[in-house]
C-alpha cells in the first residue's frame, strides 16, 4: 500500500493507494497538523511520497522518514517518468509537476493541458512524448472575487457560481459574470491556442473548483475534456512507483 500526502496551500490531501487504485482519501486543514500526524500513525502502508507547496510538516517529515524503507520528498530532483523542460526546474510547482505526470497516466499518447482550478489556476502543457514544455499561473477564481473586493472601496464581496447571466443587471451579477465569464474565456483561449497547433489537444481539468469549470467549458470545447479531482494524487503515486521500480 502506498501513502500520498499533498499538501496544498489550505488542505491537506492523503491517499491510500493499492497499486494504482485509490482505496481512501482524506481532507484536513493545513492547520490540523496533530490530527494529520494522529490519522498516518493509524494507518498501514509500505512506501510514502510527500509533495508540499506551503511550509512543509517537518514533524511528519521526519516520522515518514523513520517508518518506512522508501519515502521521498518530491522536489525539483526527485526522478520522473516524464522530461522537464522548463528554464527553472528549482521553481516549479510540485503540484504541477505531479498533475503533469497524472494526466500522463490518463493518455499516454496525446498532447496534454492540464488545468488545476485551484488558489491559482496553472495551465501546464505536455507533449504526446511526455515532455513538460512550461505552462502559466494566473489568478484562481476565489482570489479575483477577494482582490475586488479588497482592492476598491465600495464593490461588495461575491461568492463564486457557476451560474451567472451573460451580463450583469446590477452590481453582485457585474462581478460575478465579469470574473466566472473571464476565467471560462481564459481557459477557452488557452485551449484554441494550443489546439491549433495540437489537433489530437486532450484537456484534464483538477482543482478545487473543478467541477464548476468543467460545468462551464464541456459545452464550449470541443476537444476531448476530462474532470479529475484525484489527478495530482494519481500523478503522486506514479512518481512513487516509479521510483520504487528503478
């Protein structure tokens, strides 16, 4: 049994996987360090990748380091079933390096964008080869709702949904169509562009706000699109395995 632990920048994902199949997931707060520490001392497994993008839990570190014969700490160095090609590989995200390996394991043969809908949504692109070429970070939807709000002295704070009218009739609709209607015409752009030069283009949509983006874009695109909350866990596990196989 393999143990995945991805830390984001508010939760904290855990999975157990056998082989390659998902037997259990678990959420907790970044903040819920003792009861993260509590549900691992519980559990039972055999080898353990770590992926952090906020401060890391040396605590657990250290407990994973000492339990179990293969743990890594996924970093810039760690081997990859894919190739990086990116000017800073010391900067690049470990989510993202691991949804680019996960979508590798949905289709092995076609050109990818994944798209994590997270705090930021990160547009990362991968050859039919499996070559990392780079991708983009831009604001997550969350974020530009709060940056209106925050950065202006009388526009009110909107929840995000993925219902919303085509134009705003009053102040709440403006921000809310204004921000769901760009982040959907951003992703749309994204998609044309790299569809263009890429026919065979399979797009993989994960994150937090996946299944509100992925509402939004499976009516508009028509490239082969995928939804899957799991895709950084299963890129995860790949990595694991494919360091435990060397």
């Amino acid at each position: 049994m393999n143990l995945i632990i991805d830390q984001g920048n508010t939760t904290t994902k855990i999975a157990l996987f056998d082989d390659d199949k998902i037997r259990e997931i678990k959420t907790f707060a970044n903040s819920s360090e003792e009861a993260v520490k509590q549900y691992i001392e519980s559990l039972s497994f055999c080898e353990a990748i770590y992926s952090s993008v906020s401060s890391q839990n040396n605590e657990l570190l250290n407990i994973l380091s000492e339990r179990v014969p293969k743990f890594i700490r996924l970093n810039h160095s760690t081997p990859l079933p894919i190739q990086i090609e990116y000017e800073t590989p010391q900067t690049l995200g470990v989510d993202r390096i691991a949804g680019a390996v996960g979508a590798r394991e949905i289709n092995s043969s076609a050109p990818l964008l994944v798209i994590d809908a997270g705090t930021a949504i990160t547009y990362d692109y991968v050859t039919s080869e499996g070559v990392y070429k780079g991708g983009n970070i831009a604001p997550g939807i969350s974020i530009r709702f709060k940056s209106l709000n925050q950065y202006t002295k009388s526009l009110p704070l909107v929840e995000p949904s993925e219902y919303y009218p085509s134009l705003g009739c009053n102040t709440k609709t403006a921000i809310l169509s204004g921000v769901m209607s760009g982040v959907v015409y951003e992703c749309e752009g994204y998609i044309a562009k790299i569809s263009k030069k890429e026919p065979k283009l399979n797009v993989i949509i994960t994150g937090g706000d996946h299944k509100m983006l992925y509402n939004q874009l499976k009516n508009s695109i028509f490239v082969p699109l995928i939804d899957d909350e799991s895709l950084v866990l299963k890129g995860l596990n790949a990595i694991l395995r494919y360091n435990v196989e060397k």
